[in-house]
C-alpha cells in the first residue's frame, strides 16, 4: 500500500516470508517460529519495506528514496489504540 505497488509477485510474497523467517531468528527463545507480539509493529514495518523495494525493483510500483518510503509506510500504518475497559457489576433481574 505505501509503495503503490499494481500487482502482488510471487517474489514479493518471498520476500515477505523469507524477511519474516529472518526476523524470527534474531528473538530470544530459540525454540519460537514467530517472533513476539511486542515486536509486531517493528517486524512488519521491516516487513513492508522489503516487499515495496522489490515493488520497486521489478517496476511495479515508483523507485522513491528510502526516506521517502519508510515514511510513507509510516503514515499509511495501522496502530491499534484500544478504550479502557473497567469492570462493572451487572445487578440481577
């Protein structure tokens, strides 16, 4: 989405998961297949960049500078912000 891209290559969808499979080895526990979800967002900013440069490399989408996309991956990402739940009783019928 930030890269514009027309279309969604096989090797885009490479990228993503080998990026993915590289990330994952860097977490603590040795013996974990994704990485946490505290590192989630960071994971698929990283993510998004590799898939738009290889956009960009086979002229699927506009080559742009590497500032100039990580912000656009910036602005179009999605951070969930969540309402403050409080208990309440519920009183019987």
């Amino acid at each position: 989405i930030a890269a514009r891209a027309s279309r969604v290559t096989d090797e885009m969808l490479m990228v993503a998961s080998t990026t993915l499979a590289e990330l994952s080895g860097e977490v603590e526990d040795a013996s974990a297949i994704l990485p946490p979800l505290t590192v989630v967002s960071q994971i698929s900013r990283r993510i998004a960049f590799a898939v738009a440069r290889t956009a960009q490399q086979q002229g699927h989408a506009l080559v742009t500078s590497e500032e100039d996309l990580l912000a656009a991956i910036e602005r179009n990402f999605w951070t969930p912000e969540y309402r403050e739940y409080r208990r309440v009783a519920m009183r019987a019928r």
